[in-house]
C-alpha cells in the first residue's frame, strides 16, 4: 500500500487558490493520495478556520487508521492461508 498525505497548508484547502498555495500537481495527487486539498471553495476563506481543519484532519487521519488497521489483519490472515 502507497503512502498517503494529509496537507497542513490551510491554503491547498481551497479550490481555484494556486498562487502562493504550492499545492501538489494532479500527476503527484493522482500517484500518491492527498487529503484536505481543494475542499472548500475559495470563497469560503472566513467560514473555515483552524478549529474546523483540526476537526477535519483528526477525521481523515481516523480513518486512514482503521483503514489501515483492516489492511494489515487482512493482509496477516492472507499470510497464515498461504503457509
């Protein structure tokens, strides 16, 4: 399983936001997974702030856990039929 990238940058949360944002190109996004990139629209910059990017985060990073905590029993059950 590929990494995967949740963004810090309160800018790459905002569609139509490039400049200054260094938001990762498609080609980067479409190899390795990003999250909270161009999820808000730019023009609700005063609507968003801190507190929801931590609540949002804490979400994303939630379920890339038990994701990943599914993948990695599944992965061991395979294992153990294999041997």
């Amino acid at each position: 399983t590929r990494g995967r990238i949740v963004s810090a940058d309160s800018v790459q949360t905002y569609r139509g936001v490039q400049i200054g944002a260094n938001k990762p190109t498609m080609e980067e996004r479409e190899s390795t997974p990003h999250h909270l990139i161009d999820i808000l629209e730019g023009d609700s910059i005063c609507d968003y702030n801190a507190a929801d990017w931590m609540r949002d985060a804490i979400f994303v990073i939630d379920e890339l856990t038990t994701a990943a905590a599914i993948t990695t029993a599944g992965d061991d059950d395979d294992d153990d039929d294999e041997d």
